[in-house]
C-alpha cells in the first residue's frame, strides 16, 4: 500500500477510509457468487454480476423495486447512456445476516440520511492463462453517485486487482491495495476517481475476484 503522509490523512479523512468488518465472516457469501448471470454488456465473457437496491431504517433493511442502471457517458465512457438490466440479488442471500450487516456498516460509516437508497452490486471478475479480467473497464472513473463501498469477498488464485483512488485522472494515486477479504473501502464519489487494475491467475486454473460494491444513490432508474 503506499504510504500516506499525516498531513495527507488528514485532508482526506473525511474523503475516504478502509476498515475491516469485523461481524462479517466473508465465506458467507460464497456459495452466492456461483451462479452469478454473465454481464452482457462487457466483452470477453470474464464478469458475472447482479444487483438490487434497498433502503435503511431504524436498522432494517428494505429492498425496493427492481429498476435498470444507467449511467451517462461522462461517468462511463464505455457502456454510458445504456439502460442496462440485471437480475437481482438472490433471496437467500438478502437474509443472510451477514448481508444486513455489510449495508448497515457502509450506511453508519457514510452517515447516510434515512431512506437514502442503496443500490448493492454483486460481481465476480475471472481470468485465466489466456484471459486477463478487467474490474475497472471503463478505466480510472468516478460512478455518478455521493458514496461507493467496495466489500471485497474473496481473491482466489489471482494476482493484481490493486485498487486505486486519485484525487485527479492524471495525477499519482492518493491510495493503492489489494483490498483482503473482509475489508470495505469507502470512498466519496464527488473527491475520487476509481480503479482496478486488470487480473490474472497465479496458476494455469482460473481465477476469480469476488466483490460487493455497495452505492449511494443507488444508480438504478425505475
């Protein structure tokens, strides 16, 4: 990770922070990143996703009505300007407890206002010998929205997929990690650009990087 001097921290300790949730115990979520559908609008077949969204009162968690993402070509060069439709979040795994408590901690930590929606995208990026996986696309970017969390599940037989956070396109980043299985990177959307950098694997076997990135207003239209 590179460092940070005080005074940076400082600056942008209201901007962005990583923790580790602690009530959650990653392999949970395993079994559910399985049969992910493969997104469509990517070339290469390498990434499965879906979402929903879902709004946060007095603890509870609600999911509202399904809607299609859409962002505009400012924020996503590559597939803006697209209606795009995803299936949702599998049932069994919204009542997981373990899923409650992944939104409610990027809700507190955010201090989001109640009722602001929450849109939760569940995405597995692969790679194999042949196929790098690409978790960023559409290249270093900001998503359109106030708040980003990205609750990284698990890396399995994989090198690279370093995030990156810069406060300017071209500008070094301000924070680069491999984020652990556990950790939850929040990031305010309106100081930030984003970035992934691209996969591969470790062995000849595939690999795979499971994430859940977590949004603020949620990006979904009805």
């Amino acid at each position: 990770m590179q460092k940070v001097s005080e005074s940076m921290q400082l600056e942008y300790a209201f901007m962005f922070t990583l923790r580790k949730v602690n009530s959650i115990n990653p392999k949970g979520f395993k079994q559910f990143f399985n049969d992910l559908p493969l997104d469509p609008y990517i070339k290469g077949s390498y990434r499965f996703r879906r979402l929903s969204r879902f709004i946060v009162s007095e603890n509870k968690l609600s999911k509202l009505p399904h809607g299609y993402l859409f962002q505009s070509k400012e924020y996503n060069p590559l597939v803006g300007d697209v209606k795009r439709e995803f299936a949702e979040l599998d049932d069994a795994l919204i009542e997981l407890d373990i899923f409650k408590y992944m939104v409610l901690a990027f809700s507190d930590s955010c201090k989001l206002h109640p009722e602001a929606e929450i849109g939760v995208h569940q995405i597995r990026t692969t790679c194999s010998p042949n196929n790098l996986g690409n978790p960023a696309p559409e290249g270093i970017h900001q998503d359109g929205t106030d708040f980003i969390g990205i609750f990284s599940v698990d890396r399995e037989n994989i090198q690279g997929g370093e995030t990156h956070l810069y406060a300017a396109k071209k500008e070094k980043p301000v924070f680069n990690k491999v984020l652990n299985s556990g950790e939850l990177l929040l990031v305010n959307d309106h100081e930030f650009y984003h970035f992934t950098t691209p996969i591969k694997p470790q062995t000849d076997a595939q690999g795979t990087r499971d994430v859940f990135v977590l949004t603020s207003p949620s990006l979904l239209c009805d």
